[in-house]
C-alpha cells in the first residue's frame, strides 16, 4: 500500500477524543515523538502495574500478549491470600477463607459479563478452553435427521479443529463430509464474510452448528460476530463463538447479539497466567432447562442442596450448572488481579487506545516498508471492525532472519510458519516507544543484511 493511502486511512478512521488525527501526519516529520505520544496517553501508567521480562536490564518489547499475557503486579498478593488462608484455616478456608473457596467462582462473574456483553448469571469461570468447548458441544451441537454439519473458518487454531471433528466422529459422523470448513481468500489471507453467510444459506436445511473464532489467532481479522450469529440462527442452526483472541480485546456483546454460547481461555489478552482457568457463556435462554444434555458433576447442581448428596442432579438456574468440579482456587487467583485493571479501566478506553497504538504500528511498518523497500504486507484487514490490537505481517524470503534479529535484541514477537509475524502491541502496558523502538530494530536488521 502506497503511503498516500496509509495516510488518508488513517484520517478517515482515526476518530481520536483521546489524540487529534495530526499526529499520525506528523509522525513521518518526527514533529511528535513516541514519547511525547506516551505522555497524552491517558492508560500510560498502567503499564507500571506489569512485570515485563528483561533483556539486558531494560523491559523487552513485548509483543506477545495475545499469547501469554504479562503478569499485573498484583497477582502475588491474590495467590500468597491463597497460600495463607489454606496454610491457616486448611478445610474451613472453603467458608472462612478471607475470599471463601466455595463460592470462588462468583468473584469472576461480573467482571467476566462486562468483557463479553452478557448477563453475570450467563458466564462461567472453569476448566480450560477446549475442555469448555467440548463440555459445550455436548449440550449444544445434537445432530438429528439431515440437520447435522457444522460450519467453521478454515485453518482453525489446531485445537479447535480437533475438538470438532472428534465431536463429529463421537456422533459417528464422517468429519470429511460434515465439517463445512470456510477457507480464506488465497489473496487477502482473510475470510469473506460474504462468503461465509452465503455458506451457511447454502447449507440451512444441513447445519447444526455453526463455531467459529471471534478474532482469528493467525490473521487477527475480528469477525463480523453480530452478522454471522445472524446468519446462523435464521438458518436454524446454533451459534456458538471461541473467544480465545477476542476477550479482553474487541467489545463483545454475546447477549445482545443472540449468541448462544461461547468459550474462551483466560491466559491471552486476560493476563491469567500460565494455563489459567477459562471461560464460558451460555444465553439465559438456555438456563435451567433438565431435558438439555450435558455431562453433570456436583458444582453444576443447585447450591442449596448440594451438600445434601441428593441423588437426582438439579441444575443451578445459570451458566454455574454447566460446571463439574470445585473451583481450581490457586489457577483462578491471579485472574482476580488482572481483571481490577480491566474493570478499572474498560474496554470503551482500552478499545481506543488499541486502534490508536495498532494503527501507529501499521503506520511504522509501512516507514520500515518505504525506507528499506522490503516485501512486508500486513495480512490482517485494516479497517477498525475487522481487527483487534494484533497485526499479521507477511515477510517473504527475509522474515525468519528478521525475526531471530529481532529476538535476539529483546523483542517479543511470534513467528508462525511459513513467513508471518504475529505483533500485538497490547493497550494495557504497551506504548507507543516500544512500537517505535521496535521499528528501529526492524530497520536495522533489513540494513544490516543488504
Ligand atoms: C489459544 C487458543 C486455544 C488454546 O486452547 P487451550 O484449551 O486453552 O489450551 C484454543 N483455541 C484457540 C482459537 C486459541 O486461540
């Protein structure tokens, strides 16, 4: 893309409260500086609330919180509560525990429902993302009669893919003919929405399910989730939404958009750490409901009487009926910390400030594309309602030697194969200087080759 039209893009769709449009003009003439943009940055000091790993005494760039968030500061405090109140009270810690194990779970919940747009008694913290999405499928994909394909995005993250075709072959159905896979465009690298609505029309009479990732992991491209779950219902189909790239990272309105039910895991954009416990919704309408098939376990049953051991399973009247076991305390713990930062701030701010940072990203990698003259393409859609803070950049030939250069000099960034690397400048404790800085190093890396 010529630097004219990254320029007249970036005035027509950077309606900035927080900095004037100028800014981006200015860039190219060093009139403002990263720093001077980190200091009208109104979420700045919240990067002062994350650990950032160490490259030679200074904080990587990191690049990476799509993959594994940075670690808030407060985190040790919620998990040594933990260590304490076990080491201290030991099983009465499950009533008498400063934030009691029982009911753990409910700490997360309306925090969780102001991420994902739905009601606090339609979300769930449990389990890891493809367990929920398997737990999901049982109560939600049932096929009967010819109503039995489901629909998804080709090139699903791996897990995804698995967990759909063993759920079709659960059912013994043949995944060759029943998984509708819909394949991005071999010219843009992203899916046609149009393409993926007229997939479903063409197939109503077949689909059972329709499951698909909200902000896709390899491309970044958001999803227009609002249109497709309108798709698949007319269709008669349900509509179900993995979350793993999207939460924490787009506004999301499951509720309001007629989802019927979603997963996501909570150690990406949500800073939960290492494997942290994941996430589920499921539309109240499906609440309370004895006939819908689900696999069951005593913290889905109704709280009231759960210590009474009765025999006969009564689900909890919520998305909490859909849980099997007692809250993993120690993996939900450090959650607690990060989402005080998102409650503090909300996603109307971070959703700002992550246009403004990517788009100053796309803006310094087309200043690497033009002053080196490298092949660099970024592959994920420019315009705001089809991406989140993560950018895709196709680099040809050079790209793997690039990145090592990169990694080498204490940048974070992911590399898939064949020639693509994953940066998502993440708004919570990314600035504008690490963008910059890491343009530089790109730059250095180009020239030091040639
Ligand atoms: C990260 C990610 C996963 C990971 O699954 P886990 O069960 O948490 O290991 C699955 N699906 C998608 C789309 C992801 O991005």
């Amino acid at each position: 893309m010529p630097a004219a039209s990254v320029r007249f893009s970036l005035r027509t769709r950077c309606q900035s409260r927080l900095l004037t449009d100028k800014i981006f003009f200015d860039l190219d003439t060093k009139q403002i500086t990263p720093q001077e943009l980190d200091q009208q940055d109104p979420l700045a000091s919240y990067r002062e609330q994350f650990l950032f790993p160490q490259h030679q005494g200074a904080p990587v760039g990191y690049f990476t919180g799509n993959s594994l968030g940075l670690q808030p500061r407060g985190v040790r405090q919620e998990v040594l509560r933990e260590l304490d109140d076990w080491a201290q009270q030991g099983v009465e810690g499950h009533t008498r525990a400063r934030k009691p194990w029982l009911p753990y779970h409910e700490f997360f919940s309306a925090s969780l429902a102001r991420l994902t747009g739905a009601k606090a008694a339609e979300v769930v913290l449990m389990n890891g993302l493809t367990v929920n999405l398997h737990l999901l499928m049982v109560s939600f994909y049932r096929p009967q009669g010819k109503r039995r394909k489901i629909l998804c995005e080709g090139k699903a993250f791996p897990s995804d893919q698995y967990a759909l075709r063993s759920q079709l072959r659960f059912h013994g159905l043949d995944p060759e003919e029943n998984l509708l896979e819909v394949m991005p465009d071999p010219e843009t690298g992203y899916l046609d929405e149009d393409a993926v609505v007229a997939a479903i029309d063409q197939n109503q009479d077949e689909l059972a399910l329709v499951m698909m990732g909200g902000v896709n992991y390899y491309s970044g491209q958001w999803l227009d989730m609002p249109r497709i779950t309108d798709a698949g219902k007319r269709a008669g189909a349900v509509v179900g939404w993995d979350l793993a790239h999207a939460i924490g990272n787009v506004p999301l309105k499951l509720h309001e958009w007629g989802v019927d039910f979603a997963a996501w895991c909570s150690y990406k954009y949500l800073n939960g750490g290492p494997g942290a416990t994941a996430g589920a919704y499921i539309h109240e309408r499906y609440h309370g409901q004895e006939d819908l098939p689900r696999f069951e376990g005593w913290w889905g049953h109704d709280k009231d009487s759960r210590f009474a051991m009765p025999d006969r399973f009564q689900p909890i009247p919520t998305a909490e009926a859909w849980q099997l076991s007692n809250a993993p305390v120690l993996s939900m713990a450090p959650l607690l910390a990060s989402l005080r930062l998102f409650d503090e701030v909300g996603m109307d701010a971070l959703r700002q400030k992550a246009l403004h940072l990517t788009q100053y990203l796309a803006q310094t990698l087309e200043t690497v594309r033009s002053q080196t003259g490298i092949a660099l393409r970024i592959i994920t859609p420019q315009p705001e309602s089809q991406r989140g803070c993560q950018l895709s950049v196709v680099i040809p030939e050079q790209g793997r030697r690039i990145f090592d250069y990169l990694t080498a000099h204490g940048v974070v960034a992911d590399w898939r194969e064949p020639d693509v690397i994953r940066l998502a400048p993440v708004p919570l404790y990314n600035n504008y200087q690490d963008v910059h800085d890491l343009g530089q190093k790109m730059i250095k890396a180009i020239k030091e080759n040639s």
